[in-house]
C-alpha cells in the first residue's frame, strides 16, 4: 500500500497509507489530518483541501485541469507551481512515498 508524507506548515511530518485510487484528500482525512478540510468531499469545488506536492512527484502526477486550476485561484494560501487540489490526486504505486506539504490555512 503506497504511504503518503504530509508536512504541516510547521514542519511536522505525518506518514499515512492510501490505497491505491484513494485520493490525497480521503487518505488525509481517514489519517485524521488536520491541515486538509474538504468542505466539498472531493468535488474540487471549494479549494480547502489545497497542498503543495514535493517537486520529486509533480511529473508522476496528470496535468492540472481547468476546474482544479480556478479552484486553485480561489485557495485561501498562496498558489504555487507546486500547488494541487489534494482531492485530485489519485494514489498509485508510482507515488509511494509522496510528499504534500499543507498550507498555513485553508479558510
């Protein structure tokens, strides 16, 4: 089962296990991760699960999307080259290991 990295702004970094095709998101909320809000549950409407993805994994990762981009624009941290809807991000073996750093806030 692939694990995921997530580091809280303050550099705290909590490892958590996703199956594969569980999205960032879900496995960050099952983890009980504090940093990932999902007000929308995944439907990349709202921009509170927003994180910044280790620069390693960005070319393991599909393009961003016109939905994922405007909710992107609308994210309460800053966007960054870095930056992903965490909901969008599907795990794969390919991404074992994935690191997501979590933005300052969220709302």
């Amino acid at each position: 089962m692939p694990k995921i990295i997530y580091e809280t702004h303050d550099g705290q970094r909590i490892e958590a296990n996703a199956a594969v095709g569980t999205s960032v998101m879900q496995a960050a909320k099952a983890a009980g991760i504090d940093g990932i809000v999902a007000e929308c549950g995944g439907s990349a409407m709202c921009a509170t699960c927003h994180c910044y993805v280790d620069e390693a994994f960005l070319d393991k990762l599909p393009e961003v999307g016109v939905v994922e981009s405007e909710m992107l624009d609308c994210a309460a941290s800053e966007r960054k080259t870095t930056s992903r809807l965490s909901c969008q991000i599907k795990m794969t073996e390919d991404l074992d290991g994935l690191v997501v750093r979590l933005p300052e806030t969220q709302v």
